[in-house]
C-alpha cells in the first residue's frame, strides 16, 4: 500500500472513463435516441473536493452524450474527451494541454479499451467490477463498483495521500 501512496502523492491530474467507471455501465436509451445515465452524487462531490486542492480532472469516453457534457459542466471540468475510441491520443494530447508527464497522472477505468493508457499512467487504477485484465495491469482497485462510489474512492486515496483530506472533512464538523 505504501507504493500506492506514493504514487497517489505524485498526481497531478485524474482522468475517468465514464461509462463502467462514473456511472454503472448501464445504458438508458429513451424512444427519442435521448442517452440517459445516473451519476453518483458522492463522486461528484469527491471530484469537487479534489479540485479544490489543486489536482486537474479529465475526462476521456469512447461514448459522445449531452448528458456528459452537461454534467462535467456541472463538475467544472475543463477536459472533455468524447468520442475517442481510441484513447491514448487523448492521452497524450491532455498530458501535453495540463502540462503533466505520465507518471503524475492517475488513470481510472473499467474495460479492455482503457488498457493503453492504463499501462502509461504513473497511477493505473481498476474500478471493483473492472474487467479482469484490467485489474491485472492496474497497480490498485477500488473498494466500490463503478457508478458506485468508485470515483469518490479514486479521490479520497489522492487526497488523503497528499494530505488533503482531514482538512477537507474537519470543515464540515466545524
């Protein structure tokens, strides 16, 4: 686990698949073609509370929806990558725009398709119901599935390993 702190310590930017990693992997498509998906509030608040300590947040989705506009608006994230099915461009194209090498970036994913970026990522990280390969080349799993606190996990161990997260939490009890 001390491996994993330090490598939590050296981050600088998290980015999140969405599908399978912010929401469960389920798809609600209505008559329309409208694309639904439900988000966590707790991993919401986590990303905020990250943010706040100085750690960008990027987003890259093989999907393209609204919904995932409107709600990493909602989050003030600046780093939208939709549509990337293959995602290490993305990758690379963020890591240049954030200003951060590999190795102080923390990747979190669910399935195969996150793979060549996970094996990059200076933290690789495997949501609880990941895929199996996936969790092999992650250096550390979440306790959570994803859609299911999965991200606030992802947040917490960065904040805590940085030594963000008593202080972040002591201002509620205050």
């Amino acid at each position: 686990m001390q491996d994993i702190q330090d490598k939590a310590r050296q981050v600088k930017l998290v980015i999140f698949d969405v599908d399978g990693v912010l929401t469960d992997g389920s798809l609600f498509i209505g008559d329309d073609g409208e694309e639904y998906k439900a988000f966590n509030s707790k991993d919401g608040h986590g990303m905020k509370m990250l943010q706040s300590t100085g750690v960008e947040i990027g987003i890259i989705t093989g999907r393209t929806s609204n919904v995932v506009e409107h709600r990493m608006e909602s989050l003030g994230i600046k780093y939208v990558y939709q549509g990337r099915l293959e995602k290490l461009p993305a990758f690379e194209d963020l890591c240049q725009r954030a200003g951060v090498r590999p190795e102080q970036v923390a990747y979190v994913g669910d399935d195969v398709v996150d793979l060549p970026i996970l094996v990059r990522a200076g933290l690789a990280i495997a949501v609880n119901d990941a895929h199996d390969l996936v969790k092999q080349h992650s250096h550390w799993h979440t306790p959570h599935d994803g859609g299911r606190g999965a991200a606030r996990d992802v947040c917490e161990l960065i904040m805590r390993a940085q030594g963000h997260l008593d202080t972040l939490l002591q201002r509620y009890l205050d």
